[in-house]
C-alpha cells in the first residue's frame, strides 16, 4: 500500500466514525472531551517522563505541570460552550445559528510538546464534533501512539464509534504531506517548514 492509499484508509474509517459520532448529544461529546483531558491528568507523571525520554527535550518536572494545568484549563474553558445542534436563536431577526462540524481534522504535532498538543487538538476537534487523524513528529511518535491508545481505551464506554481517533504509527514527511492533502481541516503546529507546508 503507498502513502496516498494509506491515508485514504485512515481518512475512509474517520469519515464513518465521525457520521456516527454527529449523532451525539451535547452531553455525551462533553463526557468524551472530558475524558481526553482526564486522562492526561490524571497520568501526568508518566506521560511527562516518556515524552522527555522519547524526545530528550523538557525538563521532566515542567512537563508534568504542563500536563495537569493545560488538561484543567482547557477543560475549563470549553466545558460549558455549546457545540452542538442549535447554539443559539435571536427572536428579533429569527436567525439561528446550528453547530456543523467540519468532519476530518488532520493534527499535525510537534516533538517539543507530544502530549499537551495532541490532547489540546484533539480536544478542541471532539467538541465540534469532528474525528481526528493525527500525525506526530517522528522524534515523538510512540507517545503518540501510546496517547492515542490510552484515549480511546478511556473513551469506548461512552460508545464513541471505532477510529474516533487514529494516529500514524509510523510517521514520514510524505505520510503527513498526503494526509494534509486528504482531509477536510489541518491544525498544525511546528517549525516553519511545515507550517508553510499545512
């Protein structure tokens, strides 16, 4: 299989586990997003110590509160937004406005910051109620992948569809290149390359 049909088979199952997840209620996307940042929380130390080890940047002790304040702040900020069905209604000029997602969001991340970034993303993605794609930096992949298992191991008893979130486990330039090109949303952080690239 080349990299382009590669990708198309990961954007292919994300396209069925997003149909599936539109169908949730405001309720159940918020328990999914909540869990995502529960489970960076609530493993902090660990996360933190296999991302310095993996990726030979950070300070082990930064990075666990990195991982505990940005999994509380984030969920704080978005927990009460409404995302969606009908955000809101204005009497005056019978305009309503009605959450849509966008479908597939490609996350494009960084060696320097391999979980908060994911989980942010991914975070911000669930909530609009859109599935997730993500491509890590070769230097933190299996964090990625780990993450990315811890997730969706969290995440099934609230009955999300299979390949909500998926990662490429063996991430290349071409690989990421193909997946910007496939689907519907790049969110990517990084050096400047690739910024320009997304």
């Amino acid at each position: 299989m080349n990299s382009s049909e590669y990708i198309k088979s990961l954007v292919n199952k994300s396209r069925v586990a997003q149909k599936e997840y539109e169908k949730f209620n405001q309720q159940q996307v918020d328990a999914v997003v909540r869990e995502i940042a529960k489970i960076v929380y609530d493993n902090a130390e660990d996360l933190a110590r296999m991302a310095v080890e993996e990726t030979r940047m950070g300070v082990y002790e930064h990075k666990v509160k990195k991982n505990r304040g940005k999994a509380s702040i984030i969920w704080n900020s978005i927990k009460d937004r409404k995302t969606v069905g009908l955000i809101r209604y204005d009497e005056t000029t019978g305009v309503a406005e009605i959450a849509r997602p966008m479908g597939v969001i490609g996350l494009v991340t960084p060696c320097t910051n391999p979980i908060v970034t994911p989980m942010c993303n991914a975070m911000f993605a669930l909530k609009g109620i859109n599935s997730v794609i993500l491509s890590p930096h070769p230097r933190a992949k299996k964090c990625a992948v780990h993450l990315v298992g811890m997730f969706n191991e969290a995440i099934k008893k609230y009955g999300v569809p299979e390949n909500l979130i998926q990662v490429i486990e063996e991430p290349t330039i071409e690989l990421t290149s193909e997946l910007m090109k496939q689907v519907d949303v790049v969110v990517a952080t990084g050096g400047m390359g690739m910024v320009k690239s997304a």
